[in-house]
C-alpha cells in the first residue's frame, strides 16, 4: 500500500491504477517497467517543451532578422539593374552614333581603309585594272638624280636604305600594289609597255650588270673552252661579298659565264672582264659602248659585277637589254639553268639558280637575272610567256628578300585574268601621278 501511494503521489491517479492493476496480476516485471517509463516521460515531457521554447525563439529571430535584411537586397538589385540600364542607353547611343557617321561620311572611312591595309590583286575587279603609267612626285619634279652620285651613296652606306628609298619611291602606289619602287612590263613583240612605274628613274642595279657583262662575251667571239683562272684581282675588296671559287680555281670561259648568270657569282663574272682581250678597262668601255648602241641612255656600267653603285640603269632601258640578251641562245640557257656542278680544285660545288621562279611550273621563262646590294635592293628581270604571249618585266628596288617574285606572281595573274576578259591593251599617253 504504501508502494501505491508512493505511485499515486508521483504519477497521478490514472497512472497508479494502471501500476496497482499490474501488481494485482502479480506481474511484477511489467511493474518495474511501467514505473521507469513513467518517470522517463515525466521528467522528459519539460525538456522538450524547453526545447520548443528555444526553437520557436531562434526561428522568430532568423525571420526578424530576413526582413530587417530584405528592404537593404531590393535597395542593391534596384542599384545594380539602374546601372545596368544606364550602360545599355550609352552602348545604344554609341552604336546610333556610328551607324551615323558611316551614313554621313562614306568616302573618308574608304580612304582610310585603303591607306591601312593593301588591296590584294585578286579582290580588285579586272576591268578596273587599266594599264597605267605612275611616277612619283620627285621623279617628275626632277629630283632623281640621272648619274651617279658620292651624295647618295655616302647617304645609301650611312643609313642602310636602298637611293629608291631615299628618293621615297617606294611610296608610289600602283593598282597591282608592286613592293618594286620601279617597274615595267613590255609586250616582247610589239614593244607595247601595259604597265610602267617610275620606269625612268635611274638607280642602281646590282648584279643585273652581269647580264651586259654576258652580251659583251658571246658577241666577243671567245673561245668559251678556254680555261680561266680565279686570282686575287676577282675577289670582291667593294663589298667583301663571298665567294665559293677559291683563288687558284681554274674554270672554262663557258662555266664562269654559266656561273655569273644562274648562280651571280661574282669572282667569276669579274674574271670574265678581267680577261677580255684589253682589260678590264676595255671590257667596261665595251659594256658602255653596247648600251649606247642599243639606245639605252639612261644607263652607265663600271664593272662587270654590279658591287659597284654607280653600275646604274632605268626599268625602261633594261627592258631593252632584256630584249637583246634573248636573241642570244646561250644566254637563255645559261640563265635560266637550274642548278649546275662544277669542279673547284678538288671538290665538286653545285650551285643552283637565285631565282626560284625558273623551278616553278607555273612559269615559262625564257631568260632571267637577279641582283642585290643594298644601294640597290632586289631587283630582277625575266622574259617570260604569259597568255600566251611574250612579256618583259623589270622590277627594280624591291623590299623584302622574296618581294620581287612576288611582283612577278602579280603581275602574272594580272595579266592571265586581264587577258581573259580582253581588257589587256597598252599604256595610254597621259600619266597618272602619284
């Protein structure tokens, strides 16, 4: 009895029935049980009412706290979307504006377009490529010096920079955008000139020389299987240029001109003069004595390689050079030779052609000759078929070690898509100036 009122004081009435009746049954084990799971859940029952309480509380601070937040977050994205806005009206502005100025200005953006970058040959229309004549402004204003010059050369050595460029030619624009500051293309046949850029400015012309040197000795008459010796009067002392032909080297006529017109050796073009019956100075005076013959009064040599600056000539006197030296069998082949071996005192030296132009399939090159010195710069000349007719080119003073062929590969297609239209005629009479 006094166990159930212990139960009745702590547990309440229901639950001490509950317990009394157990113990009636005599099930003393549930008893036990029944009396530690009461007192669990009583004394359970306030903590988690506690714990209720204390979630209840945080969740009530977490939200006070979201809304005391919320007004700040609408104030920063209404900000950020004002700011945004404001850049897409100046974008919008802008983009009116240039549409604007393209409108009202269409002349000035083209002029400036063309000023930066260069018109390739292939997006300019043919029909637009009328064969012109132009000069530059100091060409026509006489201010290209006719005859050689100390002034000019001193001038050339000190900066490094070709006379055409001191001239500024090479700031004379032309329709096939040559890098050649002169240039010229001539019909072979009918001597019609389709295209001339400064084609009479007079400037050096490098080892272009040696295809003069080349007439002078098979008009001669030598023997081209007389041997000749390399001595130490061929070795260049005006440029200290290379040479693959030791002194001591003995070669025949016939392969020192073979070598002087494909490969532009220089000792062997100096020994061809060298030996010419007379002299040296007797074989310069007929080099002069044949352009004066030929009608080339623009043109002076000195010596029979081209180191020198003052072996001097114009586009327009070369192409008749040109025109001459093909009449000659022997020059053609020799100039126009790929590659060739020769014996120098006891190795074998193959040389091959400065022109790459003569390996290409894409040509038919009848004569060639290449030169190069820095008074002059790269300048090359050829006879070629193109459209199936017979052409001259003469290019003078190129920039870029590979820009004279390139000129050449211009003005090949020039004239291969002119000529499918039938729009190749000559130049007009009228010069156009740049």
């Amino acid at each position: 009895m006094i166990y159930c009122d212990i139960l009745l004081h702590l547990l309440g009435k229901e639950r001490a029935v509950f317990v009394t009746h157990m113990k009636l049954k005599k099930s003393w084990l549930a008893v036990v049980l029944a009396s530690v799971m009461a007192v669990g859940l009583t004394v359970s029952a306030p903590v988690a009412e506690a714990a209720s309480r204390t979630k209840a509380s945080a969740k009530t601070v977490v939200k006070a706290k979201a809304k005391a937040k919320a007004p700040v977050k609408a104030a920063a994205k209404s900000k950020v979307k004002a700011k945004v806005s404001a850049k897409a009206r100046v974008k919008s502005a802008v983009a009116s504006r240039k549409v604007a100025s393209r409108a009202v200005t269409p002349r000035r953006v083209a002029s400036q377009s063309r000023v930066v970058r260069a018109v390739p040959v292939a997006a300019v229309k043919v029909r637009d490529l009328t064969p012109v004549e132009v000069n530059a402004p100091a060409l026509l204003a006489g201010k290209v010096a006719t005859a050689p010059s100390s002034h000019m050369a001193a001038a050339s050595g000190a900066s490094g920079a070709s006379y055409g460029q001191l001239y500024g030619l090479h700031r004379t624009n032309d329709p096939l955008d040559l890098k050649s500051s002169a240039a010229l293309v001539m019909d072979q046949d009918t001597n019609e000139v389709i295209f001339a850029k400064n084609s009479e400015a007079v400037l050096p012309i490098a080892s272009l020389t040696k295809l003069m040197t080349a007439a002078v000795i098979v008009e001669s008459r030598l023997s081209m299987d007389d041997m000749v010796a390399i001595t130490a009067e061929d070795v260049d002392t005006e440029k200290n240029s290379s040479s693959r032909l030791m002194v001591g080297s003995t070669l025949t006529r016939g392969e020192l001109l073979h070598l002087a017109l494909m490969s532009s050796e220089n000792r062997a073009a100096h020994a061809l003069g060298r030996t010419y019956p007379g002299g040296m100075y007797a074989f310069v005076a007929a080099m002069n004595n044949k352009a004066r013959v030929l009608g080339m009064t623009d043109t002076r040599y000195v010596d029979p390689t081209g180191l020198n600056s003052r072996n001097q000539s114009s586009a327009k006197d070369l192409a008749v050079l040109v025109k001459a030296a093909y009449q000659q069998p022997l020059i053609r082949e020799l100039s126009t030779s790929h590659e060739y071996t020769a014996r120098v005192g006891a190795r074998q030296i193959q040389f091959h052609n400065t022109n790459s132009l003569v390996r290409s399939p894409s040509w038919d090159i009848g004569l060639q000759k290449t030169g190069y010195i820095v008074e002059a710069g790269r300048c090359l000349v050829m006879q070629a078929r193109m459209a199936g007719r017979k052409f001259i080119l003469v290019f003078l003073d190129s920039a870029g070690k590979y820009s004279r062929q390139a000129d050449a590969e211009r003005v090949r297609r020039w004239i291969e898509m002119a000529s499918k239209r039938n729009a190749m005629t000559s130049i007009p009479v009228s010069k156009v100036t740049s």
